[in-house]
C-alpha cells in the first residue's frame, strides 16, 4: 500500500473492510453517543462481521501465501469472536480486562509486523493497540469515561481501516505525497 494508489486484493480489501466496519461499531458503542446503542448492542456484528468474515479472509489470505495478513485476520477474527462470546455470557470486569490486555499485545504485535504493509495498516493496528489498552485499563478502574475515550480511539481505527479498504477500490490515494524542497534546502545524510 506505499504506492500512490494501490490496486489491493480482494482478501485484503474484504477483510480490512470487515475490519474496519467491526472497528466502528465496537468504538461507537462503547462512545455512548447513539442513544440506546452500548458495547453489548454490537455483539453481533463483532461476532458475525468481525469474526466469521474475518475468519474466512485470513484463510483466503492463507491459501494465498500471505502470512502477515493471515495472521492478522485469524487473530483479529478469535478476538471478536471471543469478545462477543464472552460479552453474552457476562464476562467478570477483571477477566474482561485480561482479555483486553492480552488482545492489546496481538494489536502491537500486529502494527510492528505491518511495517511493509504501509502506513494505514500500522496506524489501524496501532490505534486499536492504544483502544485496547484504554479499554483495559477502564475495565480494571470501572471508569465509564476512560472507556468512552477508549471507544473513540476505535472509531478513529475503523475509519482508517474503512479508508484502507475503499481506497483501491475508488482508486483514492493510500499516502500523502512527498513535498518538494524549497529552493537551496539540500538534504542531508
């Protein structure tokens, strides 16, 4: 995705998408900013959107010989599913922020192994990194704001990953470009 506009594949665009519409709904829920609309509200689309799609696109991006966005999907995908199993069974506040922390580490994880993969992918992962730990954290200290600002940090990750995922497709540019020096700056190094 460094290129100006990149054609992207079809695994890649159907998973980052599900991704980024899983992002949205998680983040907005847990905003509070829809009435009526909480973090449990959303259970289905994490659980369906966010983990059968994104199951099936990092199989898809398996057979496909990509492993980095195999495994970003398949592990993305066990947290959604484990996060929309868990919220309907009324997981304890401590164990849900175990769970969390331990997604948290596999968002860093992920936005250091996208260092190829170009600057969208690392921001959606290093967004949701700083939304999990957020969250976490508001688990822990039962604060309803902190949560809040988690949520938002996840709406902001949904629509970078939203953007990663349309931007081939309507052949929008996927990095900013470079600007010319003014006349008598040199580089150096």
């Amino acid at each position: 995705m460094d290129k100006d506009v990149s054609a992207g594949s079809t695994t890649t665009t159907f998973g980052t998408l599900a991704l980024g519409l899983t992002l949205l709904a998680f983040g907005l829920g847990h905003t509070a900013v829809i009435d009526g609309v909480a973090a449990a509200d959303v259970v289905p689309i994490a659980t369906f959107v966010g983990g059968i799609a994104l199951s099936v696109a990092g199989l898809f991006a398996f057979r496909d010989r990509d492993a980095f966005t195999g495994t970003a999907f398949a592990s993305l995908a066990a947290l959604w599913f484990t996060w929309g199993v868990t919220t309907e069974a009324g997981m304890a506040k401590n164990a849900a922020g175990l769970l969390l922390v331990l997604f948290a580490l596999v968002a860093l994880t992920l936005m250091l192994g996208a260092s190829g993969s170009g600057t969208l992918s690392q921001g959606t992962f290093g967004l949701l990194f700083v939304s999990l730990v957020l969250l976490a954290i508001a688990q822990f200290g039962e604060s309803a704001g902190l949560a809040k600002v988690g949520g938002w940090f996840a709406v902001v990750a949904g629509a970078v990953a939203w953007y990663a995922a349309t931007a081939p497709l309507a052949k929008w540019p996927t990095v900013l470009p470079k600007r010319a020096a003014h006349r008598g700056v040199t580089a150096t190094g």
